[in-house]
C-alpha cells in the first residue's frame, strides 16, 4: 500500500512538472526536465515511457530534446517496445535533420527504414525514406536523392502503399522542382495528389493543402495559369473541408495563400480587376501574427505584379523592390522565384525607360546564374565522384572476395577430383558475370561523367556569350586580367597539343620545348596550367593521353598495344596501369564493357 501511493505521489508530481507555463524560461524548463529525469528510474515501465514522451514535447526548444529521444528509445528497446521504438527512430533523424548532422541522420534514418521494413510498420519506414531524401536534395546530392526516391517507390508500389506512394512522388516532385523541371515536377506532384486523394477517402484528418499549393506553385512557373487556377478552386474547397472535419483547426494562412495564388493567376491572365479583387481579400484575411515575413512579402509580390500589368511602373518598382530585397536579405541567390522577381523588376525599369537599371538587373541576374551553375556543376561532379570511388571500392572488395574464392576453390578442387572442378568452373563463371557487371556499372559512371563535363562546357559558353552580350567596351577591358590571360594560354596550349596529337610526342612533356612553340617563359607557362586545371603540365597531358586513348577504345577497333603507342605509351603495361589508376578499370575491361552497353 505504501508503495503504491509512494508511486501515486511521484505520477501526480510527474504531472505537475509536465505543465510549464508557456512563459517559461530556458533555465525553467531546464530544471523541470532534470527534476523529471531524476524520478524516472523509480517509476514503472508504462509509466517511464509515457513520461519521456510527454517530456519531448514540453517545449519547442528544447535543447536536450536529441538526449530526451535517444533515453526514450533506450528504454523501448529494454522493454521491447516496437511501436514506441519505431516511432522513435525516424524522430531522431528529424531532429538532427534540423540540426544538420550528417551522419547522425544517416545513422537513425537507416536504422528506421530497417527496423520498420522489418516489423511492416509501413509509415514510419516511408517518414524516414522522406526524411533522408530531403537531406540529400538539400545538400545538392540531387543524383541519391533520386536514387533513394526510386527506391522508396519501387517498394511502397510493391506493397500497394497509397501514403506511402504519394509521400515519395511528393519528395521527388520537390527534386525536379528545385531543378526547375517544371513538367516532370508536375506529373509527379499530380500522381501524388491522385493516391493521396484516394487515403483521404478513408483517413479526412489528413490534408492535402500541400499538394494543392505545389501544383499552383509549378504551373504558374510553367506558364500554365488556367490550371493553377483550376487548382486554387480546389484549394479552397480543400480549406472548406478542413474546417468541417476539424472546427478548431486555424485555416487563416491556408485562405492568405489561395488568394495570393488566385492574384497571380489572374495577373498572368491580365484580368486586372480580378486580380485587385483576390488582392483585396488576401489583405483582409492578412495577420502580422502569421509569424514569418514571408507573409507580408507576398503582398509586396502580388501588388508589385499588378501594378505591372497596368502600367503604373513607379509603384511596381516600389513593391517589387521590397520584395527582392526581403529574397535577398535570406541570402537565397539564384532561386526560381528570386530570378522571375528580379525580371520583373526590370520590366518594369524598362516601362520607365531606365535602361541602365535594366542592363545592371540582367547582369546580376547572369553572374548569380553563372555562379549557381558552376556551384551546382561542382556539387554533381562531387557527388559523381563519390558514388564512382564507392563503386571503385565495391568493385575491388568484389575483386578481391573473388580472388579468395577462386583460391579456396582450386585448393578443394585439388583434394575433391571432378565434382569440385566442375564446382569451380561455375563459381569462376559466376564471378567473372559480377566482375563484368560492376565493369559495366563502372563503364557508365565514366560516361555520366563526360556528359557532365560536356554539359558544364556548353554552359560555359552559353554564360561568355550572354555576358559577352551585356557588357560595354570598358567593361570587356576591365576583364582583360591576369586570370583571362592565364585561360587565353592555356586554350593555345590545349590548341597545340592536340593538333595532329602532339601531346603523344615525349618532347611535349618539356616545358622548354612547349615555351619555344607558345612563345612563351617556362613559369608563366606552369602558372597558367596551374590556374586553370590545377594540374602539373606531366599530369595535364598524362590526362589528356588517357582521354584520348578512352576515346579510340570507343571509337575504333585498334588494338590496344597500337592505341598506347598512338598515345605516347611505348610500353603497354605503362599505359594498363595508368589507365587502371585513372579510370578505375583496365582499357580491355573497359573496351569490353562499352560493346555491351552499345548492344
């Protein structure tokens, strides 16, 4: 009996602690939460997890609330809780999703897809599969975002998961979105909206105000304003719904933004009068308390658009100007929706006649694309690079498996007779299909990569002829420095030796021999190679040899021996080693491989 009320006495305490005023200071909160922690051990089992639970969610900023998951996840796992342990996985992945762990979300966000695959706990394995997939697309990792999409889909399709499907068409919808690939955007969000659609049939406290949004979102940035419209009506039939099936729920925002929507669908459709009308309302509906700028930036938006369309040009430059200022304030250059304003903007400098405005808005806009190009260039060759070095491991952990392998199978052969030999000659079979498999893999990572190559220089010159658009005489001086001198060598350089292949020559690889032909000294000639590919000039044309040899293995059926000779590799066991160094794959395997691709 005194035991029992001993643990009444501390529940009732428990309870207490778990109900700070919503004024509470962080040291306040701290301290309850120690209080809290220090009764734990001498509550029952039910009890301790019911109380970690509520205690994760007794303050918003919590900042032991990573440790306050981990113990809650501890104690599921001692008392066996699959549900509480599998809830608690992709939490823990969500909260250092937000604190930007790497590793800590990659270590929780797999364990989750393992352990809730495992126990069919479906929604939760799809939560973590979301949460991993916005990680990578966050971080530029758009190739394993994709990978990890299409993995996601093959199996909730597999398992007939109607969330779980449209959450994953949702996530890659999103993908194609920041890539602005608004059609492939659409299709997937579209689909999304359809399986989701058909959940909410059986589930209506699930909202699709998400979805609705998206799709307005992208059809409006495909030019598609009659079906962004179509899809704002939905909207609003979507916010009626919510307010019937959940009367407390506050739809004030979900109203702001259909009328936001609605105005700039008409804008586009040049219905001024109805979109001053849909103006007025997102106005009334409005609340500073909304609690984020965003809000009110929009209507900058939205009234600096339609006094662009009926040409009151001083009043769009004012709204508009606040609008691209707040963009530029997040320190989010390049993005779709900054660029469209910017555009804008200069639209509406040109109604003025301000042409100077116009010239510096369109150059920003070229130096903040060129510079998001070239970073996201360099971040998809980063990631291409990885996933070619892991493929690069897998490959030789194969290699080497197989050589172990082959190695215990002569030695059993030797003591077995026939029926082992037969044995072997299969496993070697075997093996050899996974060797080839992983060259064939490896094959087309190489070619991923040039494509990405070729793409980046034809962006390249994409970017010199509009900049060279744009720019004054004096400005194309000004340009004319240290660094443009130093490509201007190297393009004679790279010029020179591939002419009739004089990168093949061994007198090439003499920077005395180079400065005679380019007319130029020996340390500016380094410095220029260097500038530019941060590369000696031996490993520069060493590349190039390599190149060029991948090229005649593509392109011809010269032996190989005569391929290393025509690349200035008078031993081919030189050029089979370098070229595997390089490429990760021997120049037969990797000529052996691209007939296979090819057909």
């Amino acid at each position: 009996m005194l035991h029992t009320t001993k643990t009444l006495l501390q529940t009732i305490l428990l309870a207490t602690l778990l109900l700070p005023s919503a004024a509470a200071q962080p040291a306040d909160v701290a301290r309850q939460t120690d209080s809290i922690l220090a009764l734990l051990p001498q509550l029952p089992d039910s009890a301790r997890i019911d109380a970690l639970l509520k205690l994760e969610n007794m303050h918003d900023a919590l900042q032991s609330r990573g440790r306050i998951l981990q113990m809650t996840l501890n104690e599921a796992r001692r008392q066996g809780n699959v549900e509480v342990e599998g809830k608690t996985l992709p939490r823990l992945a969500s909260f250092y999703y937000n604190q930007l762990d790497s590793d800590s979300i990659f270590i929780f966000g797999e364990e989750a897809i393992r352990f809730n695959r495992q126990h069919k706990r479906y929604e939760d394995m799809f939560w973590a599969y979301d949460i991993l997939i916005r990680y990578d697309d966050l971080q530029g990792r758009t190739i394993s975002a994709m990978r990890r999409a299409d993995e996601a889909l093959a199996q909730a399709r597999e398992l007939q998961h109607l969330l779980g499907t449209s959450d994953v068409l949702f996530a890659m919808g999103r993908i194609y979105n920041a890539n602005e690939q608004w059609e492939e955007a659409i299709k997937c969000l579209t689909e999304s909206l359809e399986l989701f659609l058909q959940f909410q049939k059986d589930n209506p406290y699930h909202v699709s105000f998400r979805h609705y949004d998206a799709l307005v979102s992208n059809n409006l940035r495909f030019n598609r304003p009659l079906e962004a419209l179509r899809f704002t009506d939905s909207m609003r039939v979507e916010i009626g719904r919510i307010n019937q099936v959940i009367p407390t729920a506050n739809t004030q925002a979900m109203s702001f933004m259909e009328m936001h929507w609605r105005a700039l669908a008409h804008i586009e459709l040049k219905q001024p009068e109805l979109a001053l009308e849909a103006i007025h309302k997102a106005e009334e509906i409005f609340n500073p308390q909304f609690g984020s700028r965003s809000f009110g930036a929009q209507i900058d938006r939205i009234y600096g658009e339609y006094y662009l369309l009926i040409e009151n040009y001083d009043k769009a430059i004012e709204y508009l100007t606040r609008y691209v200022n707040y963009y530029e304030e997040l320190n989010l250059p390049g993005t779709p929706i900054l660029t469209h304003s910017q555009k804008k903007l200069a639209q509406a400098y040109s109604g003025k006649g301000d042409y100077r405005r116009v010239a510096e808005i369109h150059q920003r806009i070229t130096q903040v694309n060129e510079e998001r190009n070239r970073r996201q260039f360099n971040a998809q060759l980063n990631e291409l690079r990885t996933i070619y070095e892991l493929d690069k491991l897998e490959l030789e952990a194969v290699r080497k498996q197989a050589r172990i392998r082959q190695q215990s199978i002569i030695n059993v052969a030797a003591l077995g007779g026939c029926f082992l030999l037969a044995f072997i000659v299969v496993c070697v079979a075997w093996n050899r299909k996974r060797i080839a498999q992983k060259n064939i893999a490896l094959y087309r990572r190489i070619k991923e990569q040039d494509k990405a190559v070729e793409k980046y220089e034809a962006l390249e010159k994409e970017n010199k002829l509009l900049k060279a658009r744009i720019q004054t005489d004096d400005e194309k001086t000004a340009l004319d420095d240290e660094k443009t001198q130093h490509q201007l060598l190297f393009d004679r350089l790279r010029e020179y030796l591939l002419t009739d292949r004089n990168f093949a020559n061994d007198t090439m690889s003499s920077a005395n021999k180079l400065k005679e032909q380019l007319g130029t000294n020996k340390d500016y000639l380094y410095e220029a190679i260097k500038e530019v590919t941060g590369k000696t000039l031996l490993a520069y044309i060493n590349d190039m040899r390599l190149e060029e040899a991948k090229k005649l293995l593509d392109d011809t059926d010269k032996k190989i021996e005569e391929i290393a000779e025509m690349c200035g590799y008078e031993v081919q066991r030189t050029f089979n080693r370098r070229f595997k160094a390089h490429f990760g794959i021997t120049p037969s395997d990797y000529r052996n491989s691209g007939k296979i691709v090819s057909g």
